[in-house]
C-alpha cells in the first residue's frame, strides 16, 4: 500500500523547468571528504601516558604523566622536571652473591669434608654469615622503593611508607653517600632526600637542568664532594 499523502506526492517528483514533472531521483549517498575533518577520527583511544616522555628541555625522560598519587605532591604552579620510581627488585646481585657463596661451600667442603658433619645447631652459624650479604641485599632492595621527582626549584622524595620529603635545591647544605638505598642523600636544615641508586643518574641530570647557567658564591655551595649538584 503506497502513501497517497500531498507530502508523499511531493516528494516523489520535482518540477524541472517548463512546468513539467518528473520522477524524483532517489538521494545520494552523503560522502564527507576525510581532508575537512576538524576532529580526531572516531573510536580512536589514545594512551595518556605517552610512555617515556620528555617532560622539560635537557631533562632525562621520564616513564609518563605523573600518578595522582605522587603529583598531589607538587605545589601550585610548580612544574615538573623528571619523576621516576624505584619499583621492585634487582635480583642480579643475588645471583653473583649465591654463586660466590655456592663456591666458598663447595671449596669448604673439598678441603675439609667434617665441616658438614657438624650439629644443626653449629652448623647454621657460618652459612647464616656467608648468606647475610643476600639478606642486607634485598633489605635494601626494599628501603629503595620510592619516587622521586624533580621540580624547577625543588627535589621530592616520596617513599612507598612514611611522610614526603621535599628540598629546595638552595637549601641543599650537604650530600653524601647513602647506606641504606645505596644512592645519596641530599641534607638540608629541616629535611632531608634520599636517592637510591638506580635513580641517582637521572635525578643529577634533572636537577642539573634546572641548574644550568646558575651563579653561586663558594659561600652559597653545598659541602657536595660528590658533585652531585653540580
């Protein structure tokens, strides 16, 4: 049953010129020309993180945007330099350590065999002693887990537990090396940083970015022998 509408009339033909009538072609498709799209092709999902980027000139790159979690650190209108994190565990040393001790046992046992008949109770001593370097290892293995991010003023330490540190690179009044990460702590009046040593290559160059070009007295120069502040 067809539409016998004035509308459905209509729309099937079209006055061409000299009054005549003639059947309406059926419409085209619509063709959009891709070179006048204003906006980003659709279902198109970009990653936010970016991967390693670029975050200031002459900075190291750093693994992507900043977690919420360690930028609510910064203060406003601070930029951020370089951010990194110290995540998990570099199981090579212990890999050397055990094969060192594997050796130091197998050599113990070829010059003296009665070493292993000794009592549990006194045989557990000096494995326990050849066997703490692996223990001290991974202790500070996981002290190390932390973040650290480099502002245009400022260096912020933010461990896995325990409060933020944060220091201005002018407050900085001494660095040295430290024990318990393995990389360096930066000390100043009321804080003080913590590098570990993965993260120290990368947080010298960030700060030495933001240093570049600057004039201080001997007076104004941290005790720094490890000219890590440049």
């Amino acid at each position: 049953m067809t539409d016998d509408t004035p509308e459905a009339r209509r729309r099937a033909f079209r006055i061409v010129a000299g009054g005549e009538l003639r059947r309406a072609l059926p419409p085209a498709p619509v063709v959009v020309d891709e070179s006048l799209r204003t906006g980003p092709p659709e279902h198109v999902v970009e990653d936010v993180s970016g991967g390693p980027r670029s975050l200031a000139p002459g900075a190291p790159p750093s693994p992507g945007t900043a977690p919420l979690e360690i930028a609510r650190h910064l203060r406003l209108g601070e930029a951020l330099v370089w951010w990194d994190a110290k995540a998990g565990f570099d199981l090579r040393p212990l890999a050397w350590i055990g094969g060192i001790s594997a050796a130091v046992l197998l050599v113990a046992s070829l010059l003296a065999p009665e070493f292993w008949q000794q009592p549990l109770s006194e045989l557990w001593r000096p494995i326990a002693v050849l066997l703490s370097p692996m223990l001290l290892w991974l202790v500070r293995e996981q002290f190390s887990q932390r973040s650290i991010l480099v502002t245009d003023t400022a260096v912020l330490e933010v461990p896995r537990r325990g409060e933020p540190q944060r220091l201005q690179f002018s407050a900085v009044q001494r660095v040295r090396r430290d024990l318990l990460t393995g990389g360096v702590v930066l000390t100043g009046k009321l804080s003080k940083v913590r590098v570990p040593a993965a993260l120290v290559d990368n947080t010298r160059a960030a700060i030495a970015s933001q240093r570049k070009g600057a004039l201080r007295s001997q007076a104004e120069r941290p005790d720094d022998p490890l000219r890590f502040m440049g």
